[in-house]
C-alpha cells in the first residue's frame, strides 16, 4: 500500500524540480545508486519496471527506502496494463508511471488514491488525462517535443503540469530551456544515472551529480520568479 498520496507525491515533485529515472536487475547495486541519489537531496525514484522479475527489484528496493531512507518517495514507470499497476501498487509504490495514456490504469490508481502520470503526446491526450484526475503529466518522449511544445500548452492551459522525460540533461541550458517553457519537475534517466557511473561504482559522483542538478534547478526557478 502506497505511504504518500497523490497530492504528496505531486507536492514533491514540484519542489524538488527532478525525478531520477533507474533500472538494474542488480538489488544491490540498485539500493547504492538509490541512496546516492538520496544523499544527493533527491526524494523521489522512478523504477523504470522493463525487466524480467523486475517487481522482485523494486520491492527489495522500497523495503530499503522505507527503513532507511526517511521520505523517499518510490515509484515505478514503464507500466502498459492495470495489472502490472495494481501489483506494484500492492509492493507499496506510490506512483504510477506510464509510457502511453492508458485508462484502465487511470481507474486503479485513482481508486487507490496513488499518482499516475501518463506518457501524453498531444492536447487532446492531455485534457483526457485531466479529465481522468491527472495530477502532472508525462511528455513523452520529451526530445521530440521540446520547450515550445510545453510553452504552447501553458498559454491556453496555465494550470497544466508537466514533466518531460527524455531529451532532459543536467546541462544548464538544457534545463533552464523546459523550466523557462513552465514545466514543473522532468524526469531524468541515463543522462544522470550513467553507464560509466555504474561501471565504475562511481557513487560519490552520483550524489554530487544530483545535488548539483538540484541546485541548479533551484537557481533556474529563483531566476524566473
């Protein structure tokens, strides 16, 4: 059962600006890369769930987070069916990633009172994801898209929020380009979490790597506030 609701999930995600994408098949090697993560100032997680036996890994890894990471928050993505949902959900994850719009998960999740956010790539997708409850959404893939599509959404729809996910480096220019268009947190894999961070254990890295993403992104908002 998952520990933050919705409106938890969605206030953090706002406030931190960034959500860490990651997949290993390792237990191990994932509860290290989570707690660098979490060492770096992040406090959320998307278990990218594309793995044989994956739902092992992410109930290892939530069990972690909940014993020793004091509010970290554990979602998972890469979810096609209400099924694979409703099972992560029972793992206790508290958010529910998808890659495309999805109904059917859209009905188990608000059941659950748990936040879902859809891959949406047109507006039509996006106001039927907020007619299902859609708390922020998912653009995806974010490097087809870009800032303007996000930019031209905000004009007639200022109170929709978004989170790009692909096409999101830690690079300044990058990142002040999606805050500057009014998304509210992005959704950051590989561009994060490495290959060569992995390979080398280079954990360290990674929490400097996070902690440094974060305050530029909080130096990105002040700037336009």
């Amino acid at each position: 059962m998952a520990k933050y609701s919705r409106l938890e999930v969605a206030a953090v995600m706002k406030e931190t600006g960034m959500v860490p994408l990651f997949y290993h098949a390792d237990i191990e090697l994932g509860k290290k890369v989570l707690k660098a993560c979490y060492e770096g100032g992040a406090r959320l997680m998307e278990f990218t769930a594309r793995g044989d036996f994956a739902f092992e890994v992410f109930s290892e890894l939530n069990k972690y987070a909940l014993k020793e990471l004091p509010g970290m928050i554990m979602g998972v993505g890469s979810i096609t069916d209400a099924a694979a949902a409703s099972m992560f959900m029972q793992m206790g994850a508290n958010f529910i990633v998808t890659p495309s719009l999805r109904e059917d998960i859209a009905l188990v999740c608000n059941r659950r009172k748990v936040l879902w956010s859809p891959g949406c790539g047109s507006l039509t997708e996006i106001n039927r994801a907020e007619e299902l409850g859609c708390e922020i959404i998912k653009l995806f893939p974010g490097s087809t898209y870009g800032p303007g599509f996000v930019k031209a959404i905000k004009g007639p729809q200022p109170w929709t929020s978004i989170m790009p996910t692909g096409g999101v480096s830690t690079d300044e220019g990058n990142l002040k380009g999606w805050f500057d268009a009014g998304v509210t947190c992005v959704g950051m894999g590989s561009q994060l979490i490495g290959k060569e961070v992995l390979a080398n254990r280079d954990f360290d890295g990674l929490t400097k790597t996070v902690k440094d993403t974060l305050a530029l992104i909080k130096s990105i908002r002040r700037v336009e506030s």
